[in-house]
C-alpha cells in the first residue's frame, strides 16, 4: 500500500484554532472586607494571577478593582469600565474570586451571570465556586447558582443590619459617625468619632452667632461673609482634604440656607444630635424629631446655651411676627425657572410693588439679589416690571413664530423632495430584488461549477460577495431614506405644533403653558433688554 505523501496529509487535515481568553480579573473590597485578611485586594489579585497562569486557555488583559465599595450596588467606577470593554470587545472572560464579588445582590448577580455576559459571549469564572459558565450553565451548576447569589445578599442584609444597629449604639454613646463633620470642627487624629475644634473655621462659626446674636438678618450675614470673601463650607472643607469630590458644584459663595444650618446645629452649643436620616432601599428618608438621638456634653462648644437660646427666640419671634401680618396671596409666577440675571447669571426674585405710593393697585417685579446676598457691587442693580416684561417677550415669540413658520414650511418642500428620492430609490431596490434572485440562481450554478473545476473558490466567492456588497448598499441607502423621512416627519408636526402655540400667545396672551413649552431660559439686562433662548434653533434679543 502506497504511503501518503505529508503534503497531502497536511491538506487534509484540518485547521485547528486555539480559542485565547482575554481574561479581566475583576477585585471588589467592600468596607466590612476590609477588616479580613483572606479577603485583601493583594490576596484577591494573587489568586485571580495564578489561576489565570495555569489556565491555558485564559490570558490576563488586566485587573479592575473597586477598593471600599459594597455588592449590593452595580454603580462601581471599575465594574462599569469593565462592561464597556466587554461591550467593545476588549475583554471576552471574567475572573472572580467567588460570586460575591461580582455582587451580592441575586437578582442584578443573576441578570448579568445568566443574560448579559452571554449575550456579548463573555466567559465567567468563580474560582472559589468553581463555577464556569461555558462549562457550568447546562448542568447542575446552574441551578445551584440562584441559590448562592440569594445566600451572598442575605449575608450582605444582616451585614447591613450590624452595621446599623452598631452605628445606633455609637450615637447613644455620644460618638460621630458621620463622615463629613460640621464646618468649624475636625475629627480627633487619634478617634475619629470624636470632634475637637478646627482653630481656623471656628473663628468664622463665632463671627455668624455674633451676628445673628446682634439680630441681623440671615440675607445680611450671608453678605457680609461674601463681602469679607470667607470661603463657604464646601469649598473650605474641599481645600482642606476633608471632602475630596472632583466635580464639587459650588459658586464659591456662601447661600443663606449654608447660614440657616449653622445657626440650627446643635452641635455649636457641644451637644451631638445624630439619626436625623435614615435609608431605606437605598433612599434617605427624614426621621421625626422626637426620635433623634441627643447626647449632652460630647465636645468643646463654640458658643453658650444662653447665647443659641436667644438667637432661636428672636428668629422664632421674627418667623411668627411675619405668619401674623395681613399678606394678600401672590398670582402665580408663570416666569418661574425662567428668568434670569442677563449679567450675572442667577435665578431673577419675584416681588411685589405698587405702582404708585399709596395705591392700590399691585404690580410685580423681578431683581437680581446678588447685591443683598452675595455682595454689594456684585451685580448690576435694576428691577424690570412685569408688566412690561411681558410685551417684549410677546415681541420675541412673534418674531420666533415667523422662523418657525418658515422652518415648518422649508421642512414640507424637503420633505417633498425626498419623498421623490424615496419613490427612486423604491424602484432601485425593486430593481435589486430581481437581481438577488438571479443572484441566487447563479450561486447554485456557481457552487456546480466549482465542484466541477469550471471556476476557482476565489471567483466563486468574489462573485459572490459583490452581490451581496451591493444588496447591503441599497438597503442601507433605502433605510437611511426612510429614516429622515419619519424625521422629517417629526420635524414638521413639532415645528408646525410650535407655530400654533406661538399664534396663539399673540391672541389669548401668555401663559404659563406657553413658556414652558416654547423657551428655554430669558436673560434680563439693566437696559431694559431682554434675550430669549428659545427650545428650537432660535435666540431672539428685544431692546426696550
């Protein structure tokens, strides 16, 4: 019997083709992990690196680690950067020490273990529970999965419920467990549930009760530490490293809700008043007075009993003198959320006037309050009556519903013109289907020839990837027409929607509907101008 020749053997073989995992070894500490060894970020990582070695089939594209974050949430910095390279294609393994730490909540644990990683062809790997979905999903395994992921937010409850219950009784004993403490104090180097006085904020704390001990209001406290160009809490506790967030939102100037708090804490008189929230699935809830819990005497105080007594007396009297006095209500502010500052920037006051002294006639106008609460030569200072704001603005939504109009009327011819491009492209594609089917028909002959030698694998499958190059294009083409035609569609009923509301602001008036719908903000200027930033495409300026 005559021996192959090896190059036929090698021909006949077939192709074979390792499957290499790009493995992302995922490390999750919560803080309660943090107090066990066995559960370390190194500890985690070293386990993950040496079973990923022995894998054959797995190598490590890198490690994504949330240090301090708890399973019961998904919303984890490292967790979500690992899904978007799932997403994209970066990494095809997970690699975990046990099924815990991809969380310990059963039924988001579920969703992404029995769902969502096989929808992207991910591979998932617990190593403790020796659990692999390629190999584990079909047989028994996958029934014990559930089991172990309600067992894993079982433990994280009761974990929950001793943290809580440990929390509580620390507030009994007079110790602070929260995170942030307040502005004119710092944690002990040596305890952090205990507060000693911060020498810098203090001095700033003492100033506010001096003030309002002195009876000025809170609007001219508030001034005044922006005048004095004191930093507010936030920014100061940002400086000083107590709080760390990178997109801290403050307009560097103290608010006088910032001032109200400080004159309501307790904590300035050395008492720690605690438990005034609490969370219940994940959203914080107020707590009732009556169950707060006060302890006296817990650290320095910055102020007297005496002092804090006098200051609540007088604004609890200045409060009821103000409940007691005849007020006639407000209309409604149809320009709520609306209106703003054309030089600085911030939310216009609605108040009430006269227009002369001693009629009876009311009026409303609309001021800038930076100068009375942020500092005196902030601003511009003007107020612009409502009555007149109103006319101008009935000016600018005219001059919007003429470029609406157009814009509905230029949207219907375009719309027009691609209905006629549609209808061609209708025919194409008509067109394209008979070709198709020729184009099956000569697959078929094709595919006989190439058994037949008559053609070679290249020019049968160059043919046929050139019809269906061209099959794709047209359908894209056509889908794309179709596409800006609802869009178009869409336009033009919305834009044509507009111009009605738009006429009829020029009829019955404006009203509260109106401007929510058409606009987006009105800036007002001291000149009497106003600009109007409408919702679509438009920005309209009056001059007075």
């Amino acid at each position: 019997m005559a021996r192959k020749s090896r190059k036929n053997l090698e021909a006949a073989a077939p192709e074979i083709t390792a499957i290499t995992y790009k493995a992302a070894g995922y490390v999750r500490l919560s803080v309660e992990d943090n107090k066990k060894r066995g559960d370390s970020v190194e500890t985690q990582k070293a386990m993950l690196q040496n079973f990923i070695t022995l894998s054959t089939d797995i190598e490590l594209h890198d490690f994504y680690i949330d240090n301090g974050t708890t399973g019961v949430t998904f919303d984890r910095p490292s967790f979500q950067r690992m899904l978007t390279d799932a997403e994209n294609g970066v990494i095809n393994c997970i690699v975990v020490k046990d099924l815990s730490r991809l969380g310990r909540s059963a039924i988001d644990t579920g969703y992404y273990i029995e769902k969502y990683l096989p929808s992207l062809n991910v591979r998932f790997i617990a190593v403790n529970d020796d659990f692999d979905s390629t190999r584990d999903m079909d047989n028994g395994a996958g029934v014990i999965l559930p089991l172990k992921n309600m067992i894993n937010e079982a433990y994280a409850l009761d974990i929950g419920r001793k943290i809580r219950a440990q929390q509580n009784q620390a507030m009994k004993a007079g110790e602070f467990v929260g995170a942030r403490p307040p502005y004119g104090y710092i944690k002990a180097p040596d305890n952090c549930h205990k507060l000693i006085v911060d020498p810098e904020a203090s001095v700033i704390v003492k100033k506010i009760f001096q003030w309002a001990y002195e009876k000025d209001g809170i609007n001219t406290i508030t001034r005044r530490l922006n005048e004095m160009g004191i930093e507010p809490p936030n920014i100061y506790a940002q400086r000083k490293g107590i709080i760390n967030f990178r997109n801290l939102r403050s307009n560097n100037s103290w608010q006088t809700f910032a001032v109200s708090r400080i004159l309501m804490d307790e904590a300035y008189i050395g008492d720690m008043v605690q438990g005034k929230h609490t969370t219940i699935n994940h959203k914080q809830y107020d707590v009732p007075p009556e169950k707060w819990i006060t302890v006296r005497d817990t650290h320095e105080p910055l102020i007297s009993r005496e002092m804090f007594a006098a200051i609540h007396e007088y604004r609890k009297q200045v409060t009821e003198d103000a409940k007691a006095r005849t007020v006639n209500p407000y209309t409604v502010n149809i320009f709520k959320g609306k209106i703003f500052c054309g030089h600085c920037g911030v939310s216009l006051h609605r108040q009430r006037g006269w227009k002369r002294k001693g009629a009876s006639e009311k009026m409303f106008v609309f001021h800038c309050l930076s100068n009375s609460r942020k500092a005196r030569g902030s601003c511009e200072t003007f107020t612009f009556p409502e009555d007149e704001l109103i006319p101008a603005l009935l000016t600018s939504i005219q001059k919007y519903a003429e470029a609406v109009l157009g814009k509905s009327v230029r949207l219907r011819l375009n719309s027009e013109a691609e209905e006629t491009s549609r209808a061609a492209v209708k025919t194409e594609l008509a067109a394209l289907k008979l070709d198709n089917a020729q184009c099956e028909r000569m697959k078929k002959s094709l595919y006989e020839s190439l058994i037949g030698g008559l053609i070679t694998a290249d020019e049968y499958r160059e043919m046929r990837e050139s019809y269906d190059a061209k099959a794709k294009a047209n359908l894209d083409r056509a889908n794309e027409i179709e596409s800006n035609r609802r869009e178009l569609e869409r336009q033009t009923a919305e834009y044509s929607e507009l111009s009605i509301l738009a006429q009829n602001a020029e009829t019955n008036g404006i009203t509260a509907e109106i401007i929510d719908r058409l606009i987006e903000r009105i800036d007002v200027f001291s000149d009497r101008s106003i600009t109007v930033k409408f919702k679509f495409d438009s920005e309209v300026t009056v001059n007075e």
